[in-house]
C-alpha cells in the first residue's frame, strides 16, 4: 500500500492512496493516532488492507508532507554506489559513510526545493530512503528486513560549495533544500528493495538511472550497521545513497536553477517530484 501524511482544511491527518483517492485512517482508527509514526509505533497498521467504499478525499484535493513529518532520525549514507565515488574521486569506504539531515531540510513531493542565497552549487542526489517500522538496537543483517515499514524517495539535495569547504553537515542541512515522498510503500510489496531501479529526471532529462543491487552497502547491512550504534525507533528515516550522475561531477557541472523541476523515479515506489525556487 501507499501511505501519506497531508493536510487538508489546514487539518494534518494520514492516509492511504488507492488510485486517485485517499482513505483517510487517522479518521477511521477513531482520531488515536496523532500521526502516521505514532500509528506505525504502536503498530496499529499491521494487517492493514485497503479500505473499501469510496474514498474520503481525491489524492489531488490534499497537500502532501513528507511522509514521517516528524521523525526521531534522519539517517543518510554517502558514496554506497562504486561509480558515484569513483566519479567524485573518493575512496569506497570500508564502513558506510554516514551523516544525519534536520528535519526542516525536507519538503514533501510537489513542495518547492529551495536554493539558498549563498550559493549556486545546489546538486541533486537521488537516492531510496528506508522507513523504520519496528525498533531496535544491534539489529542482527538475517532479520534486517523485517524492521522495514516500507520504502520512498528521497532528493538529498547538496549545497557543494558548502560541503566541500565547510562540512558535510552544513552542506546537507540548508532549510529545505531535500525532498522526501511522495508516499511510503510499504514492505509487503517490496520484498527485495535490491530489486528496484532508481531514476532522476533534471526538467525531464535523464541524469541517473541504476539498479538499487549497485550499493555497496546494501539494506540489511546499512540497518545492521547503524543499529550497532544507535537504537533505530519506529518511523526513523535512512537514505542509503545516490548513484552516479550527480552534478557537481559532470562538466561542466549540472546545477539546480530556480524554474527546475527534479523527479526521483523509483519503480514500485513513485516519483518525487519537486520544482527549484530561489530562497525568499
């Protein structure tokens, strides 16, 4: 199933997508469930199956969030593709490579992208966030996936200049400069993330296109490894990296202008869509 958090009538609530409707369960679980990580939490969703009837609202009537508006973590893995480090001339890591997102750095799917005043380096990074759905500390790789709620996009928009100078933290973590939706698919239906194909489209030109069985670190491993060191609680969030194709890599390099629009394709999970705007 597809999964969103929305608002609508400046209500916040959560829900599932069927075709072009939305069956609104924060309604239909009797208002228990403040949001969609409290739901997942206290494993009211398990189970679940489509709701029948008519849906509670058209999907193009509500405004999308991210789908975990508010998670405990943002977890994100760098250079997990071998030709995206060999293009950035960097080393394959021996462990992964790791750095955490704020969460106001991400707008949810059809939300503008924002390029700050300070730079003109704004990169794209399309890459398959994980969404934790049963918690847990020194996860063990055999039962890795069976802690997965489900699957999404994410666009972990870059601030070169500033993470090449600066940090990676500071780079990463301009206020709404990463994108995160449009829903969560849940693991059912994904049995084998390794199995998926990643694509991003810069104004509906192919940029990146590879199979998720690229990473070097793939998911079990990436929730075996953070796992050792943090405990992982419901509705966390982890980006487990790009491909190739970035572009600060290319020459000459491809930057994010504000009339962009950027899509994150990710086949059995959706497309992420966000248009670049220039920072008020």
């Amino acid at each position: 199933m597809k999964l969103i958090s929305y608002t609508i009538a400046g209500d916040a609530s959560f829900g599932v997508v069927v075709g072009e409707g939305v069956y609104d369960l924060k309604q239909r679980l009797g208002g228990r469930y403040a949001d969609l990580r409290s739901a997942i939490t206290a494993g009211a969703l398990q189970g679940l199956v489509a709701p029948g009837g008519a849906p509670d609202h058209r999907l193009d009537a509500v405004t999308l969030l991210p789908p975990i508006p508010n998670p405990d973590k943002i977890i994100c893995i760098g250079l997990n593709y071998r030709a995206h480090a060999a293009e950035g001339g960097f080393d394959i890591p021996v462990f992964p490579s790791l750095f955490s997102r704020l969460t106001n750095t991400l707008v949810a799917s059809g939300a503008p992208m924002l390029r700050p005043h300070q730079s003109g380096d704004f990169d794209y990074e399309g890459e398959l966030a994980i969404v934790i759905g049963r918690g847990g500390r020194r996860i063990a790789r055999a039962q890795a996936l069976s802690h997965v709620f489900g699957y999404a996009c994410f666009n972990d928009g870059s601030i070169r200049d500033v993470q090449f100078k600066h940090s990676v933290t500071a780079g990463k973590n301009f206020p709404l400069t990463g994108g995160f939706g449009p829903w969560i698919a849940t693991a059912d239906e994904i049995p084998d993330p390794s199995k998926l194909t990643l694509t991003t489209r810069v104004n509906g030109r192919e940029v990146q296109h590879r199979g998720i069985d690229d990473m070097i670190f793939d998911v079990p491993a990436i929730i075996e490894y953070v796992s050792s060191f943090t405990p992982l609680l419901p509705g966390d969030v982890i980006a487990t990296g790009t491909p190739e194709g970035v572009g600060f890599a290319r020459k000459p390099p491809l930057w994010l202008r504000p009339g962009d629009t950027v899509e994150i394709d990710i086949s059995g999970v959706g497309v992420l869509r966000n248009p670049i705007q220039m920072e008020p």
